[in-house]
C-alpha cells in the first residue's frame, strides 16, 4: 500500500478467488486504487477441450432464452481460453467469460467479444 495504492500479489486457484480479494480491499476507507496482479494457478493439470468450454457457455445460456451462444468462438490453448465474436448485449459477454472462467483447469480468459445489433 502507498498513498491510497493497493497492490495485490500472491496465487489462487480459481479467479473468483482473485476478484473477492479486490473486492474486500476496494471498500476500505482510503483507497484511491488497485492493481490486482494475484495469478491464477490452477490445482490440478486438467486438460480443457474447446468442445467442453462451448458445451460449458452452451448450458449457462440455456437458462436464459435471450442468449445465443452459436455466434461465439471459443479457442482453447492450455489454461487459455479466448471468446471471439459477437455477442447482443454486455449481459451476454459477462455470461460467457462467467462460463469459461467456472471451467477447472482455467489460468486465463481473454474477451474479444463485440457487442452488436
């Protein structure tokens, strides 16, 4: 911590871990900032395919009839998963990362979506 700067370090297993650490430090009184550079190291050496991550978002959005997923690119490389494509709504790209990040074995997720008509 410097001057109202908070930098976060360390590993975690799942990246909800990650997003609640900046979570419980953002509300504290003072801060200006913060860099959270925790990596992601996942528990186990799983081996993710681009099938299971596109059934995974596939299922998430079944539960909500507004959500197509047949329009995102899922590319898997190790623990990184990109989404590519388009998507209608911010909802729908927060729901895709949300799928791919609950995926065991995730260290990364990069977001290329495009929110379009």
């Amino acid at each position: 911590v410097e001057n109202g700067h908070i930098t976060l370090y360390g590993e975690v297993k799942y990246n909800y871990q990650k997003e609640k650490a900046e979570e419980v430090v953002e509300s504290l009184y003072g801060v200006l900032s913060i860099t959270n550079n925790i990596k992601i190291i996942p528990h186990t050496a799983i081996v993710i395919t681009t099938a299971e991550v596109k059934q995974k978002i596939k299922d998430e959005f079944k539960r909500n009839a507004r959500i197509e997923a047949s329009k995102i690119l899922v590319e898997v490389h190790g623990g990184k998963i990109t989404l590519k494509g388009n998507v209608k709504n911010f909802y729908e790209k927060k729901e895709a990362r949300m799928a791919a990040w609950s995926m065991p074995g995730v260290s990364m997720v990069v977001d290329e979506l495009k929110v379009s008509w």
